[in-house]
C-alpha cells in the first residue's frame, strides 16, 4: 500500500514535467522518454546501467567492424545514436523532475548553501537530514587542528560516508546518487570536497590574524568615510560663504519688464538651500556605498553586503535596459514629431500668405485663415498623438489606458459647457458676424469689439467697461452690428423730435438738415433728410436722418446733433414743447433762450375781457 502512494505522489509531482521536457526536444518526439506512472530509484539505477553497457557493447562492435562492412556499421552507427538520444531524452525528463522536487539546503558557516539533500535515509526526512549534517559540519570548525585530509571516506553496507574521525559528517545513499546524477563514491567525493573548502575557509576568516586584519580595514574604511564627510561639510561651508558674498554682486535681481521675479535675497536663500540640500544627498549616498563595503569585510555580513549593492545595481540595470530597449520606439516617435512639425510650418506658411492677400482662394475670407489654421493645428497634434500613442511606454499596460479613459471622462463632463462654447465661437468666425473694432449690439449691450476667442467675446463700451459674453449666449442673441457696411454706404443716424401743429413743417425739415449739416463726421454727401413718422393728437414726429462713416463715434455725434437741433430751432423761433406741454401765451414769456431773442422782446401782457349782460 505505501509503495502504491508513493508511485501516486510522484506521478502527481512529476507528470508535468515530463511533458515538458518531452515539448521543449522536438528533435526527441520519436524517442520513448522516462514516464514517471512507473517512477522507481532502483528501476532508474538498473536502466542507466543497462544503458551504460549496451553503450559500451555498441561503440565496442562498431569498434570491430571492418570496414568493408559498411551496412552493418551503419546499422550499428544507427543503433548508437539511437540510444544516446534515449539517455538524453531520460536525462533532460530527470532533471525536469529534480527541479520539481522539494530540496532542503545544507548551510554552511556564512548562511551559505553547501549541497541539497532530496531524500530521506532510513527515518530521517530530508530536512532532518539536511540541518544534522549543517551541525555536524559547524562543531568540525571548533577542531583548530582540521585539515582536509582529516575528511575520510569509508564504505558502508548501503551507504558511502563522509567520516572525521570516527563522527560520520554525511552518509551517501544510493538514492542520492540518483538525485544528482552520479555515483556514491563520486558523491562522496564532491561532498568530502566541499565541507573541507567550508570548513577550512571559516577557520581562516575567524582567526586572530584575519580578525584584527578585517577590524584594521573597517576601521580605515570608517576613517575615509568620516574624512570625506568633514571634507564635504568644509566645501559646503565655504561655497555657503562665497553665495553669500556675492550678494549684490554676481547674484543680482531677476526682473521681467517691471517685475521682479527674484531679489537677491531670495536668490541666496534659494542657493543656500539648494546647496544643503546637495550636501546631505552626497553625505547620505558616500553612506549608502561605505554599508556594503564595511558589510563585505566580514563573512558573517557580506550577504547585507550584496543585498544593499543590490538595492541600486538592479534599479539602475533595468533603467539603462529599459531605456536601451526603449531607444528604436524613441527615435521613430522622434522621426514623427518633426514629420508633423514640418506639415505644421507649411499650414502656417499658407496661412500667413492669405492673411497678406498674397494668395487668394475662391470663397475664402483672409479673416478665416487664423481660426483655419487653429483648426487644423489641433487637428494635426491630434493625429500626431495618435500616431505616437503605441510607441509610448507603457501604453499596453491595463493602468495607462485606465487612465486615459478617466481623463476621456473628466475631459467629456467637465467640458460640456466649454464645447459648447467653443463651437459657437467657430461658428461665429465663419458666419463673420463681426471682426475687432467693429461697432457692435448684442442683446443689450453696445460697444467695441476688442477679442474674439474660441470661448468668449469682449466687447468695450462707451464707459470703457469690458463685457465678456460667451460665444454661446452670442450665437442665441441678436446682433447688430453698426460697421459692416459703413465704409461702403455709410451709417444712417437718426433722431426724432417732437413740435406741435403749430408750426410749419417746412420750417422744421429745414431746421433739422441745418442740425444735421453743422454736426461733426456726418456727411454732407448724401444729403441728410427728415422722415415725418407720426401725427399725433398734440404733435408731429419729425425724424432726421444723417450718413456718417464713423459708427465707433456714435455717442458724440448725436450728442453733438441734438445740440444743433436745439440751436437751429431756436434760431429760427421754433419751441421744443414736451408733448403735455401747454403753451399760454396770454402773459407768458416763450420759452426760447434769451440768447436767441431780440434785445425789446417783452412778455405778452394778460388780455382780460369783461362781458356785461345788458339788463
């Protein structure tokens, strides 16, 4: 029954193996390789003997074949190959299975590892076995006397044995032969060997001599150590006094414009603090290399020794790997950005010659060309990104396109508005509602317009106050825009005046084209004409109508128009009434100025008429 399990268990442990290493010799898929079903020590022992001497029989008749036998020393030729390619094929699957198989160590003096034991002997278990021999080989060490001729080998019934004295160190059984593929004695051999080199090297490394050696040259390390650092802190200390010193001198003020970026005392702190700061990274790294060394001179630390080596040799192996590796992705995303940044200069150059009017295109406005070229130029990046995208590292891995999606998401939500507003700002750059310094109404407000963005328009009013609208809220109002077509037709201004029936209309047209030709930058080509819009219960609406080309100037000009009206009406005795206004001229003075009155103008006297009734 126990050997029924242990054929199970080492069916279990061992069948992977075997296939692999049957699919990693294509060149043996013929060749019947060792099945573990019938994993046996003893069955593996007689079939290496058996190999070894149908061998031996093979390359002996070979050996005696005359040559004028040529079939048959080919067969026999054929026969040999064969046979190494199944010894071969039985090795490859055996060591398959040795590194499938669990092995204990056999420490040495130093934590280092001797040997590996694979399998028991008698009721020892292999880890039994394997901490019992590091015990024996560590109380060899207390003999001051041990020599590697102390080590003896001696035959046993079953077993070959390492001996010192009469203390057995390690004993060889056949089954360890198997494991490591030799013989006892040759085992024995290499074991004998490798506990005397052991024991022979600790002995060397703890005695009086190399002790006070090795102390001697922790000491001298310690010593270099601390005269580097004292060195270090002296050189810092004098460049801390020469930043100092140039205060004022070779380290003046910074200045953007009028803007001091940096005053000399800023500078010197910053200089200060960098330099600390440099001091203790190299102190602190002159440490980091000093560890490992004094660690390396003694045996028992050496292992810390090649663990802190390790902490900056690997990091810094797989970044110079990783950049190497790296440099043909690097230079073809190189090669793509000048490619892109060519295509781009020669856009820019198209631009820049149809915003001179060098080149015409049917169709295709010079004030198009900028936000075109804004249009593509994102595109191209776009396209470049793409492109670039796979040859960036990293780009493959689950994280960085996580990533990418979540700045997508962040981007797409937190930009909706934005969008919104830069569409509508394309969209009103290719309507051409308007351009800079054109004279504008959208919604309620007037003014200038002094930027047009992707998201927003600025416009200056006639206070100088800056409104900033968004492209959107553009694209949803009304505008109106006052200088398109003033340069070629002219801006029509236009007021309107109210004055009762009273006086002839004739008199009025002609007092308001006087108005409106003594008016600044309004022109007197065309003629201004007077519109009457109304006739109301108490007046007449008499509407003047100017041309000027100067629609930035609106708000003097009908300031300056209204003061005309008022002087060329009183001029000619014409009274602007508000529209309840009730003229009595019974004892009541006009109401024209002064000014414009004759010197004996005298108030009207009150008319009283008395009616008697007869009786």
């Amino acid at each position: 029954m126990k050997n029924i399990l242990k054929k199970i268990t080492f069916l279990l442990l061992f069948g992977s193996a075997t296939v692999v290493a049957q699919n990693n010799n294509s060149q043996l898929n013929n060749i019947p390789a060792f099945s573990p079903s019938n994993f046996n020590l003893k069955e593996i022992k007689e079939e290496r003997s058996t190999d070894s001497i149908r061998k031996s029989e093979l390359e002996a008749m070979l050996f005696s074949v005359k040559a004028s036998e040529t079939e048959k020393k080919k067969e026999l030729q054929s026969q040999l190959i064969q046979l190494k390619k199944e010894i071969q094929a039985k090795k490859v699957s055996f060591d398959s299975i040795r590194l499938k198989v669990k092995s204990y160590p056999v420490y040495g003096f130093f934590n280092d590892t001797l040997f590996l034991i694979y399998s028991k002997l008698g009721s020892f278990s292999p880890q039994d076995r394997a901490d019992a021999i590091g015990k024996r080989i560590k109380n060899i060490a207390d003999v001051y006397s041990f020599k590697k001729d102390s080590l003896k080998i001696s035959d046993a019934e079953t077993t070959v044995d390492v001996l010192f004295g009469e203390t057995i160190i390690v004993s060889v059984s056949e089954n360890d032969a198997i494991w490591n593929a030799t013989s006892k004695h040759e085992l024995a051999k290499k074991y004998k060997a490798i506990i005397g080199e052991a024991v022979v090297r600790y002995q060397s490394e703890i005695s009086d001599t190399t002790l006070a050696k090795e102390i001697g040259l922790a000491l001298f390390a310690l010593l270099v150590v601390g005269f580097l650092i004292f060195c270090l802190i002296k050189l810092f200390k004098g460049i801390a006094a020469k930043i100092s010193y140039h205060e004022g001198k070779l380290i003046n003020e910074i200045k953007i414009k009028n803007y001091t970026l940096l005053n000399t005392k800023r500078q010197i702190n910053a200089l200060l603090a960098l330099s600390k700061i440099l001091k203790w990274v190299i102190i602190l790294f002159i440490i980091y290399l000093a560890l490992p060394i004094l660690f390396g001179i003694f045996p028992w630390t050496e292992h810390f020794s090649e663990t802190l080596f390790g902490y900056i040799v690997t990091p810094s192996k797989k970044i110079i790997l990783s950049v190497w590796n790296y440099l043909p992705n690097l230079i073809t995303i190189i090669v793509i950005v000048i490619v892109f940044r060519y295509v781009l200069k020669g856009i820019h150059f198209f631009k820049t010659e149809i915003e001179k009017g060098n080149l015409h295109l049917s169709g295709f406005y010079p004030d198009w060309a900028n936000p075109t070229f804004q249009i593509l130029k994102v595109a191209v990046y776009a396209f470049m990104v793409i492109v670039v995208f796979p040859y960036l590292p990293g780009s493959n891995s689950p994280v960085f396109q996580g990533v990418s999606v979540f700045l997508g998401v962040l981007f797409t939500f937190g930009s909706s508005g934005s969008l919104s507003n830069v569409v509508a700002g394309l969209v009103l750059t290719y309507m051409r509602l308007f351009k800079i310094g054109d004279r504008v109404k959208i919604g309620d407000v007037v003014g200038d317009i002094i930027e047009k963005s992707l998201l927003v328009t600025r416009i200056r009013t006639i206070k100088n106050e800056i409104i900033s609208i968004p492209n959107a809220t553009v694209m949803n109002s009304h505008t109106i825009n006052y200088s398109s077509d003033t340069n070629a037709n002219g801006l029509i201004l236009h007021t309107t005046v109210t004055i009762g029936y009273d006086v002839p209309w004739k008199d009025m047209h002609l007092a308001l084209i006087n108005a409106a030709n003594r008016t600044n930058f309004i022109l007197k080509e065309p003629k201004p004409f007077v519109l009457q819009t109304s006739l109301d219960d108490f007046y007449v609406s008499y509407q003047i109508n100017a041309y000027t080309k100067e629609a930035n100037k609106q708000a003097s000009i009908y300031s300056d128009l209204h003061a005309n009206i008022q002087d060329c009406c009183n001029e000619v005795g014409i009274e602007i009434l508000s529209p309840h206004y009730r003229s009595a001229r019974d004892g009541n003075a006009t109401t024209i100025p002064t000014d414009y009155l004759e010197k004996d103008y005298k108030a009207p006297s009150f008319n009283l008429n008395i009616k008697t009734e007869d009786k």
